[in-house]
C-alpha cells in the first residue's frame, strides 16, 4: 500500500484540524478523478483526527444504494456512540425540519466533549435524504468543532443543488487532487531508478490506483492487477463509462466523440463528459487521443466484452472509420477484428493494410489481412491473386508455408481457371521461389492467352526481379553452339518474355568483369526489405560465382545478419544457404555445416520447402565432405516437396544426393543424380561449371565405376566451356583428368591443378589435389617431396574439417607426428611477417612440392635466385631445410596466391 504522501494536501488537513481543536468549524470538499486517492485521503483525515482525540464518524455513497434514503445517515449513527445520532425512521420523517435541527444538535452535544470529524466518501452516490441532512449540518455546526470532510468525483453532478449550496458557505474549503507526476512516483518509490519510475509512470498515467496495482504485477508490468484495477475504474467513472470504454477499446484511437456516442448508445454529451473523466483518471492515452492508455489496459475492456457484441462493434468501426477517411490499416484491423467481409470496399482495403504492414516487416499482420481478404474475394482470379500475394509476404518467415501457398492458384492455372491479371504474377512468384518449370509453364498459358485474345505486347511478367542486368537463358533447347546463350523466348502476341531461369543464370563472358562490379554496387546500397530481396540475392550469386568466395561471404555474411535481425527466417535461409555455400566453396566444411544447421533451426519446423531442401542439401554435402556420412544421409532422408524436380534449389539436392552416393559406394546412383542436373542445366541455360560442375561430378563417379573413356570426355567437355579459365573449375577438372594419365603426365596435371585451386581459395579441393600429387610423387620415386606435400595435405584437411579426407592422406596421422618431421602447422606470424613477398612466393610453391627448376620456372627466376630465396627463408624461420618449412605459411589467411 503506498502512503499518502502529498505535502500541499496534508497541511491544508492538518490546518483544518488546528482550527476545529481550537473551536472552529470546517467544510472541506476533496474532489479528483477515480482512483487519484479520494477515499484515500478521507482514511488520513480519519486517522490524523483520531490520533488528536477527535471523533470520528465515516459513511459513504453507493450507486448501488443510491435509492435507499437515509442509509448514509444510518451509517453515521452506526459509527457514533450508541443513540448519540437521532435517525429519521423514515423519508417522509426525514423532510420534517425537526428533524434535521435534532441531528445537527446530537452533533453539536457531541463537539462538546471532543471535536467531531465527519468523512463522507463519494457525495456524488449519497441519497437525497442524506444529502439534505449533511447539508443542514454544514449549516448549523459553523459556530462548533465540527469539522466535515466530504469526498466527490467532480465529473458526476446527481445532486447538483448539494453541491451548489456547499459552495455558499463562508467556511466552505475544496481540495483538488490530482494525478502523479514523473517526480512524485520517483518520490514515493526511492527504490526505484528513475527510468523505472519513469515506466511505472507512463503505464499507470500517474493514477495512484493504477500504480499500485503495477506494484502488485510482476516486475512492475501491467498484469492481472493492473486490468482489474483498470476495469475497476472504468466502473466507477459513471454508468455511461462501462460502455463507452468498450467503444474506446474498439475504435483505439480513431474515434472522435460523436463516433464513440454512436458506438456506445449514448448521447454526444454524455460520452464527451464521460471521456473527460477518463482522461483526467489517466485511462486514456496522451496527446488528445481516446484510445486507452495501455493495451494492457484495452485487452481488459476487450476480453470482458460479450464476444458477439464485440464483433458487431468493431464491424460498426470500421463503417465509421472507413467514412471518415481513416488508414486502410486501421480500417482493415477493425474488419478483422470483426471477421467482416460484407462491404464492398473491403477487399481492396484489406490488401492495401496488407501491403502496407508486409512493407513495415509485421508478416504475421499481412498474412492475417490476406486471409481474410481471400474471404472477400468474388472469384477464382481475385483468389488466386490474393494467394499469390500471401506466399510473397510469407516468404519473409515461412519459406514452406510461402511454396505451399502457391499450390491452390497453379492447380487454378492448370485447370485454365486463371486470366491473365492473376497468371503474370504467378509466373513471377514461382520464378523467384526457383520453381523454373512450374514459372515456365504458367508464362506459356499466359503467352496462349494472349493470343486468343489478340492482345498487344505487353511488359515481361518477370520484370523487377533483378535490380541490375539480367542474363537471360533459353527454354527447352540447349545453346546452338558452345557459348551461345540466348536471351529470350518468344511469346507470340505477347512480345519476348525472358525465360524465368535466367534469374538464376550468370552473364557471359564478356560481361563478367562489369557484372561482378555492378554486383558490389548494388549490394553497398542496398537495405533487406520485400522488393530487395531477390535483386540481393542474385547479386550474391554473380558475385560469389564471379568474383570468388573470399569476396562474396562478408556479403552473405551481413545480408544473413540483417535477415536474423528483422527475424525473417525465410530471408534467412536464402542468405544463409549463400554464406553456407561461399563457406563451403572456400573449403570451410564445418563453418559451412554450423551456418546451414543455424538456419535449418531457425526455419518453422512444419512442411517440406524446396528453399530449405537446397539448404538442408548443403549441410549434406558439407557432412559428406567431413566424413559424417550416417548425418549427412538423416539430412538427405528428410522429405523433399515434389517440386525439387522441377526447380533450380533440387539441382542442389540432387548434387549433394550425389556426393553422398559417391562417398557410400553407390556409384550408379551418384551418376544418375549427376546427369540429371546436366540435363536441367543444359534444359535452362543453366549449364555453368563455377556453378554446377555436373561434368566433374559425373566424371568422379565414372571413374569409380571404371569408365575412363565417359570420364575423359566429359572431362574434357568441361574444359571447352566458358568457365574453363577459372581456376576452380581448371583445378577441379586437372585433379579427376590426371588419374587417366601416365606417371609424368600425371604429375605435371596435378602440380597444375594444385596451382590452380591454391588461387581459387578453396582449400578442401586443394587438399585432395595435394593429396592426389603427394601419392603421384611417392609413387614417381620422390618420397621427401610426397612427405611435405601430404603433410601440406593433411593439415589443409584439418583445417577445412575434412576429417575422412586427413585419415585417408596419412592414416593414424597426428600433429605431434607432422612436428616430429620437422614442420609446424602454424609459424610464428613475426617471422612469416619478415618473409618479403618473392621469398614467401618462392616457399608457398616449394611448400605445395615444386622443385626449384619448377619454381623458377613459373615465377620467370632463374634457379640460382631460388635457392637464394629459400635459404632467406629457412634462415628467417630458424629451421634446417625445406622439410621443415610450415605448411602454412600466412596464419592471417590472407597468404599470396601463387
């Protein structure tokens, strides 16, 4: 209980009580809003006059017995010593003037003995036959120790001729109370901080009653206390209140006094006196709005509402609220409020909110509006169009729920139920879920469609898509000739339309450098919100494809990060497959696992997605790469939406399916899964070994099954293609094409394709193509260059997480053993430091098991300034000889490539 402790307020009591110790008489009229501390005060009085040997007498109205005469006077009497206090037995008795003169004797032969203090509370319930008595006694008691404290809310007048004829006296004193300020609740609550204070402050608007109720409430928030002592309040502000304060809870805000008279059924006066004691209660929020201060304080009123009424009020609401031109937002709140889809305009209203909250990030609201608004749809178009819209908005949290969505207006498009207002952006919406197929054939009804219809040229359905030049691909037919890559299918009446994977596709090559540019530059400026997301994406991807991993993953890294901010796990598992893959083409198999796994966790745990079925493939293909066989296959057993087949995230599945099948002997399966991707690839345009090298893949699993010559061409097929030149692809395709070479040949490829995947960045391919070049010099008859190239080896596995890969380069292989033969994994970084860059060029190549006639070679030195380099860098690192040079030779990992 908190105490009453207002200065200004206490001494006027305390003075009051001097002068009627001292033989005065007193009125005093304690007015203030409900629950500001009225009653409160009148207990003080109370116990200050009782502690100065006053008598003291305490009755209070009642609205409930507001009809029953006399009962405040009997409960005078009551509190009076026995028979002291004569009471009329009756109205008629009680409007007998000797009656009246006979109480205000009885009172003053009682201020003879002591002074008397009267506490009256609520004045404004008091029946009238009491009334009349106290107003008498007022009267007649100005010349004895009476003093008479009576306590009124000042918004409610039921006898306004009491009140009035109080005022008249000459000893008539009031007192107004009113609500808490910041410093006050800081006061009262010294164990608070002020920001604590501060908050109790703003939920309770200052009203004592409702701050102590917030006391009463876990941690100081608004609870079960809280809303009963806001619903208490709201009962005593007067009989309108009740109702009005359901009207207020509905509207929230928006209404204006005539609108909550309407709502509630009461006349405009009453419901602007009615608002005005709400106010100055503190109920209602600041700045001149109606709405209720807290919405702890509006789930209250609401959820004590019949819930039939309810709706019909916020039905009523939105009628209003419509009319007066408020925000399609709260309009289409109120029609969902009430499950309202009767007028006409509240379909375009609804999606309008709907656009509006999914632009502010609240999925959860869009998605409700949309629902209702697929209610109020008047046919299959308006509700394939309003579907389509859902699993956009959904895409945002729920990437399954956002695919699945989809399913009701393609079976419409299927069964030609769909025009042409709902097919365009349904071909967009499966397109940017990678659904290729599926967008490609709703483009192809559109195209029929048009044609029937004799229709002019209209915009690409898929525009907008991409925030920088797209590069498109073809359909159904693979390029006339290598490197031919076609830009658009044709449409018939409807103009060319850009096939719906060639936002998935990468740009030829000559215009890789200024795509990987433009690539950077979109992304420096760009923010995550709706319309960004797919242009962010596909930026990623040229990037990460053209630009290499290392330059791509800060990137993916921070879209990531701005996606787990906003807590949109369906943006995040897009961002976070990126990272997983840059992570993974740089051979970082467990940062790659950890970020697929995060996301995977993240993602609501109901349906299959073909989004989280590319991630969850490379959390497979990472587990494979480390060893984790039995892990990678539960991932891969999880069920995968049909749709895999017929989109660009299954040709991920499918290739991770396929490692898995390589790495556990089923070498035909592996094969299957592989060339079924070529065939989608080669279908969509798609077919880019940096991005898929189905061919390499292929090849590996050929060669297990011991079909060289298939092996070699498909090899080789790779090698005439456009990306032959990247390293990556160079390296991986050299490493698989040497093992169909002889011993010399053989080792020449793979020093090659080391030197490539060494400036690819991707350390797991380097490490299995030093492991492939360590056996190749081992078995050339050179085992001191085979030991320091599969020590290099075997901690480039470590360190990638490829435990597998590391058992099978030196089996039973420890790190104390690779320190016993005289390397260390990872220098001293102040001695690397000292290494100029020639010297730490020369000792990376003699590291990856060159000769110095090699080395000299590749870096057009002769060999004599080899090995004057490499005696430099032996005597900087204090070892003996090239044996013991460390296998990693920039700890920073920001080393030369060579």
């Amino acid at each position: 209980m908190l105490p009453f402790r207002r200065a200004e307020e206490l001494s006027l009591l305390e003075a009051l009580l001097d002068g009627c110790a001292e033989g005065n008489a007193g009125l005093l009229l304690v007015e203030g809003a409900v629950g500001c501390g009225k009653s409160e005060f009148l207990e003080t009085a109370a116990a200050h006059a009782e502690n100065r040997g006053a008598l003291v007498l305490r009755a209070g109205g009642s609205a409930a017995e507001r009809g029953r005469a006399l009962g405040v006077l009997r409960r005078l009497a009551a509190d009076a010593p026995p028979g002291a206090l004569p009471v009329p037995s009756s109205p008629d008795e009680a409007e007998d003037p000797l009656a009246l003169r006979d109480l205000a004797v009885a009172v003053r032969e009682l201020s003879t003995t002591a002074p008397v203090v009267i506490c009256v509370d609520d004045l404004h319930h008091v029946d009238e036959p009491s009334g009349r008595h106290l107003l008498h006694l007022a009267h007649a008691t100005r010349r004895a120790p009476v003093l008479l404290v009576l306590a009124a809310s000042p918004h409610e007048h039921h006898d306004p001729l009491l009140r009035t004829e109080l005022l008249r006296l000459p000893h008539f004193v009031r007192l107004r109370l009113r609500r808490l300020t910041p410093d006050a609740v800081h006061a009262l609550l010294p164990g608070r901080t002020e920001a604590q204070a501060a908050q109790l402050h703003e939920a309770s608007g200052g009203n004592p009653l409702l701050l102590r109720a917030l006391l009463q409430d876990p941690q100081g928030r608004p609870g079960d206390a809280y809303a009963q002592a806001v619903l208490a309040c709201l009962h005593r502000c007067g009989p309108a209140t009740p109702e009005l304060a359901g009207a207020i809870a509905v509207m929230d805000g928006l209404a204006t006094p005539a609108h909550l008279a309407r709502l509630s059924g009461t006349a405009e006066t009453t419901a602007a006196r009615a608002l005005t004691a709400l106010e100055d209660a503190g109920l209602l929020a600041p700045a001149g709005r109606h709405g209720l201060r807290h919405p702890a304080a509006r789930a209250a009123v609401l959820d004590g509402m019949d819930p039939a009424a309810r709706s019909a009020l916020h039905a009523e609401a939105a009628r209003l609220a419509h009319a007066a031109g408020a925000p399609d937002t709260e309009v289409a709140g109120q029609l969902l409020a009430a499950r309202d889809t009767r007028p006409e305009w509240s379909l375009p209203v609804l999606r309008s909110a709907a656009d509006r909250h999914a632009a502010e990030g609240d999925t959860d609201r869009a998605a409700a509006l949309l629902g209702l608004a697929h209610e109020a749809c008047p046919d299959a178009t308006s509700r394939a169009e309003v579907d389509i819209r859902l699993g956009v908005v959904l895409g945002r949290t729920d990437p399954a729920a956002a695919e699945h969505r989809l399913a009701a207006p393609l079976a419409a498009a299927t069964a030609g139920q769909l025009g042409p207002r709902a097919l365009a952006p349904l071909a967009r919406a499966l397109a940017a879920q990678g659904r290729v197929d599926e967008s490609a054939d709703v483009l192809e009804r559109l195209a029929a469609d048009g044609a029937r219809r004799g229709a002019a040229p209209g915009g690409d359905p898929l525009d907008g898509l991409s925030a920088f030049p797209r590069w498109a691909a073809g359909r159904r037919r693979p390029p006339a000739e290598p490197g031919s890559h076609p830009a658009v299918r044709t449409t018939g009446t409807t103009g060319t339309t850009v096939h719906p994977a060639a936002l998935w596709a990468l740009p030829v090559e000559a215009e890789e450098g200024a795509a990987a540019r433009s690539a950077e530059l979109l992304l420096r400026g760009a923010t995550l919100a709706e319309g960004t997301v797919e242009p962010v994406a596909q930026a990623l991807r040229t990037l990460l494809h053209l630009d290499g991993a290392a330059r791509a993953l800060p990137w993916c890294e921070e879209f990531a990060h701005q996606a787990a901010r906003r807590g949109a796990t369906g943006w995040l598992a897009v961002f976070a497959g990126l990272t997983a893959e840059a992570r993974l083409r740089l051979g970082d198999l467990t940062g790659a696992a950890e970020t697929a796994e995060g996301a995977l966790r993240a993602a609501p745990a109901r349906g299959t997605s073909v989004l989280l079925g590319a991630l969850a493939g490379t959390l497979a293909r990472a587990y494979t790469a480390m060893g984790r066989l039995e892990e990678a296959a539960t991932v891969l057993t999880r069920p995968a939406p049909a749709e895999h087949a017929g989109g660009v995230h299954g040709l991920a599945y499918l290739r991770a399916r396929g490692h898995h099948a390589l790495a556990t002997s089923r070498f035909h399966a592996a094969l299957g899964d592989f060339l079924d991707i070529g065939r989608h690839a080669k279908l969509w345009g798609l077919d880019r070994p940096r991005v898929l090298p189905w061919r390499a893949d292929a090849a590996e699993a050929l060669l297990r099954l011991g079909e060289a010559h298939r092996a070699e061409r498909f090899l080789a097929d790779q090698l005439t293609t456009r990306d032959a030149a990247d390293p990556w692809v160079r390296g991986t395709s050299l490493r698989l094409r040497a093992s169909l070479r002889g011993p010399g040949e053989r080792q020449a490829m793979l020093a090659r394709a080391v030197d490539d995947l060494q400036r690819s960045g991707d350390k797991y391919e380097l490490a299995r193509a030093m492991a492939d070049f360590g056996q190749a010099l081992r078995e050339a008859g050179e085992p001191a260059r085979a030991a320091m190239v599969q020590r290099k080896a075997w901690h480039l596995a470590k360190t990638c997480g490829a435990d597998a890969l590391r058992e099978r380069i030196l089996p039973g292989h420890t790190e104390d053993d690779t320190d016993e033969a005289g390397g260390t994994g990872t220098p001293d970084a102040g001695l690397v430091a000292s290494l100029s860059e020639s010297e730490r060029r020369v000792a990376l190549l003699a590291v990856h098991g060159h000769t110095n006639r090699e080395i000299a070679k590749k870096l057009y030195i002769t060999v004599s300034t080899v090995e004057q380099h490499l005696t430099r860098v032996y005597r900087k690192l204090n070892i003996p000889g090239r044996q013991a040079l460390p296998v990693d030779l920039d700890p920073a990992g920001a080393g030369e490539r060579v």
